[in-house]
C-alpha cells in the first residue's frame, strides 16, 4: 500500500468514526429525552413542567418517532429538525406561549375558577366587598362593592392591555345568588368614562343600566337593586356607548342564580369560565384569545379534577368582534343546560357554540385518567390562545 493510499484509509476510518459517534450521540440524547418526559409527566408540579405541558405531549410523539417500530423516515427527520429549534420557536409550533405572566391581576386565572361572592378573600377584605344577611322569608340579602377602574392588565406574557375593569380584574367578580334572593349592587365609577352595571336576570326597567340616563359618570355612583330570578347562568356588563368598545375593554363577569329546588345531580366542583378576547392594535379584530383572559393559561397550568367526579363548568361567552364561539373537550362528552334555565339537559355533545352573552351549563365526568384539552373549534382562537387542558388525576 503505497502512502497516498493509507492515508486515505486512515481518513476514512475516521470519518466512520466520526459519523457513528455523531449518530449514537443523537439516538442516545432523544431518548434520554423521551425518557425523561415520561417519567415526569405524572407529577406535573413544578411550574416547569406546567409550562410545558402541551410541548411534552408533542415531545412523546417524537418519542414514538425514533422508537424501533416507527417506520417513517420524515416522522424522525421532523423530530430531528425540532431538536434545533429554540424554546421561541418550539412554543410557536406547539401553539404555547414562553414565560409567565408577570403583572398578577387581583386573582389568578385558577383561583378565578373557583371563586363567586369573593369567597377567596380572607374575613376581614371579603366583609368590604360582599355582605350576605339572611331575611325573615328565609331568602338572603346578597350586597356587592363593585368599583369600575382603568387597569393595564397583562393578557400573555410581556402583552400588556390597557383594561376596563370592575374591581381591578377581568372577568370581573363572580356575583352568585339562590333563586329569590335580593342582589343589591353598590356601583362606583373610578373609571375615566362612563360605565353602567347592565345585568341579565328579571328586573325593573330603572335597574336596566342601559340608558344614556342610566349612565355613572366617572366620580358617580348608583345602587342596583333586584330580586335574582329566574334561575340559570347570566352574566352581567357595562352598557354605555359605545356598548362594542365597554365590553371589549373587559367589563363583564358571570352572575350565577341557583335554583332554590335542585333536582340536578350534586356537582363535586364547579369551574366558572369566561370566553373572551382582546384587539391589542385597535384594528377591530382580536389578536388573543382566551377564557378567563389570560392565552394558554390553563395549558401552562392544567385544571386538576378528579377521575370519575362531577365536575360543573359555567361557560359564558363574551367575545366581541366575533360574530361567533365555541368550546369542544377532547376524550369526552358533557350534558349541556342551555341558558341554565331548566333542570334536565337539553344536549349530550363534545361541542357547543355560542354568539356573544349566550352561555351554558355543561356537567361532564372523566372517566380516564390523563391529560384532556378543551379549546375553541375554531382553529384560529385555538392557536392565538384559547386553548387549555384538563388533568384528571386519581
Ligand atoms: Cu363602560
């Protein structure tokens, strides 16, 4: 063998070398990442693995890609071109957000879900906001502070959105009462223009807040004062003018009536949730979309509920400029209420779609353990935040 010719043999030794390191490298590091995603997938506790939640389940899939029986050779080329993508990049594809939020509202999105009459307050703040003194007939004197002010509120990571809020939060408070009660709210206007309390629900026409007579103008107050009936799911909202700009800028929250005779089966926990949007350019169309305001929220912090129990959503929709909304759960079905008004379900679906303040009751069960996404079907809201995940543990 003369010296040109080892020195290419030595090179090209070196190249195999080189290369089935480089391979094993790579097979190694995707399992070792798939690996680590299923051994951590259970506990999901730790606000980084909250965070990525819906990037993992994506990850496992690669998993699958580079397992032996995977047989598609793009399936492992898109794996391999993920593995240079940045956390930016990645999120994008996953249709998740990097980072959390930093400015906290008053609530947080998970707290929000569970809280109606400031229940979430210790004694001594909830008594300023909320008082509740029961009467001879044996109803209840319900009493809200309800203030409306200016309010920068953050809607996704470092996307900040100068609101309209009723007590500093969008949704506003959850107003909760038993069919008969007397809600009484103590309005006032902090705000720089004018604002109303329009409530849905039985009431005299003076109580309507609807009218440019019924307008608070900033620095006024007004009292409203009805009798909650009939039973269901409502909402309430400012209805000055323009009614398009006060409810878009967030004036809106759920106003829940309990039926005083409940035949319906006892829920083991109830989730108040809120779809909405935001147009952060003023251009008519929202650029995020949500429920409970903040995007991707419940993906980055799944709703725990447990296998098997009842679990009662109040999904009201509030989205404005666009004409219309919708809610689908992946892995299951839901009895649905409509309006909330009547005992016995009118639908049993995975879908429901509502124009702008319909709403429903919807009672579903997981039967599997796991983790369950809910979102728009709509593509669209889905992939600018109007998605979540439901985790259903033991
Ligand atoms: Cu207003």
């Amino acid at each position: 063998m003369n010296t040109s010719k080892k020195i290419a043999a030595i090179l090209a030794v070196l190249i195999l070398v080189v290369v089935g390191l480089l391979t094993y490298n790579i097979l190694n590091n995707a399992s070792h990442d798939g690996h680590d995603m299923d051994g951590d997938a259970m506990t999901a506790s730790s606000s980084k693995h909250q965070m990525g939640s819906f990037a993992e389940m994506s990850e496992m899939a690669s998993m699958y890609c580079t397992s032996p029986t995977s047989t598609d050779p793009m399936c492992l080329e898109y794996f391999q071109s993920r593995k240079d993508l940045s956390p930016e990049m990645k999120a994008q594809e996953d249709n998740i957000m990097v980072g959390e939020t930093t400015k906290k509202q008053s609530i947080s999105p998970t707290d929000f879900l569970t809280t109606w009459n400031f229940n979430n307050l210790p004694e001594e703040e909830r008594d300023k906001l909320y008082k509740e003194t029961p009467q001879p007939d044996g109803t209840t004197l319900r009493e809200y502070w309800i203030t409306a002010r200016d309010e920068d509120i953050e809607i996704a990571p470092g996307v900040s959105y100068p609101a309209w809020t009723y007590n500093g939060q969008v949704p506003a408070p959850t107003i909760r009462a038993t069919e008969g009660d007397t809600v009484k709210i103590y309005f006032t206007n902090a705000g720089n223009k004018a604002h109303t309390i329009h409530s849905h629900g039985f009431h005299p026409a003076s109580m309507d807040g609807s009218m440019p007579g019924d307008f608070v103008y900033p620095g006024g107050t007004f009292t409203y004062e009805f009798k909650a009936e009939p039973f269901g799911l409502h909402l309430y909202h400012c209805h000055a003018s323009p009614l398009k700009q006060h409810i878009a800028k967030g004036l809106y929250g759920a106003y829940i009536v309990d039926p005083k005779v409940d035949t319906r089966p006892k829920a083991d926990k109830e989730l108040v949730m809120v779809m909405n949007g935001f147009d952060t350019d003023g251009d008519g169309e929202n650029e995020v979309y949500g429920v409970n305001t903040e995007a991707f929220y419940y993906a980055r912090n799944p709703i725990q509920v447990k296998q098997g129990e009842l679990v009662r959503i109040f999904l009201i929709n509030v989205l404005e400029n666009d004409p219309l909304n919708s809610f689908h759960l992946h892995g299951n079905f839901f009895d649905e209420y409509r309006t909330g008004t009547q005992l016995e379900p009118d639908n049993f679906t995975d879908i429901t779609s509502f124009i702008q303040g319909e709403r429903a009751i919807l009672d579903v069960r997981f039967k599997f353990k796991g983790m369950y996404m809910f979102h728009a079907h709509q593509s669209e809201f889905t992939e600018k935040g109007w998605m979540g995940m439901f985790e259903v543990i033991e």
